[in-house]
C-alpha cells in the first residue's frame, strides 16, 4: 500500500538553506561598463569575467560562471592574501636582516 497521503502537502525547497544564504551575497564582481569589440573573442568580447580571465559567448553563460565553484575559488584566492615579496624569499632562505644582536641603552 504505497503512495503518498492526498491531504499531505509538502513543499520542498528549492535550495538548501546554506546554499540559498551564499548566493544571496554572491554578486558579479568586476562588471565593466563597455569592452572593445574583437570579433575573435566569444561574445564579441563583451562578456568577460576578470578573475578567471575568460569570455563568454553572452550574458547568461557569463552569470551562470559566476555561481559556479571554480570562480568562487578564483575570487576568494583573488581576495586573499598578497603574494609571496622578494623579502620573503631572502627570510625563508636565511639571507634575511643581519642580527646585529641586541641593543645596548645609551645613558
């Protein structure tokens, strides 16, 4: 006797509710007002997304980039921490500041 109840009315949602509170703030970053048109690009060259450096064929290809894992990857590696300085190289390979030892207090 299987089959659902006829006065059971579940609605299920669209999205998870984790999922739902992300895309909420998620916003297209770099919107850019008017490219160059190139007729050897995707779209004309219109449609372009400035952390994976890619063109798309339109504007709803692009959108759906934008909610996508990789690209989210890419802005939050983007937004992050800044590279690696020549300083840094020269600590981590033990060339850094000369220890002069500690100073001595003149009186």
């Amino acid at each position: 006797m299987g089959g659902k109840c006829p006065h059971r009315h579940v609605k299920k949602r669209r999205y998870s509710h984790k999922t739902a509170r992300r895309t909420k703030f998620l916003k297209p970053a770099g919107e850019m007002n008017q490219l160059p048109v190139d007729e050897d690009l995707p779209g004309m060259g219109q449609f372009y997304c400035l952390h994976c450096d890619r063109y798309f064929a339109n504007v709803a290809v692009r959108d759906e980039h934008f909610k996508t894992k990789r690209h989210r990857k890419r802005m939050k590696l983007m937004t992050g921490p800044a590279p690696h300085t020549q300083l840094d190289a020269d600590l981590a390979a033990g060339m850094g500041m000369p220890d002069n030892g500690p100073k001595l207090m003149s009186m």
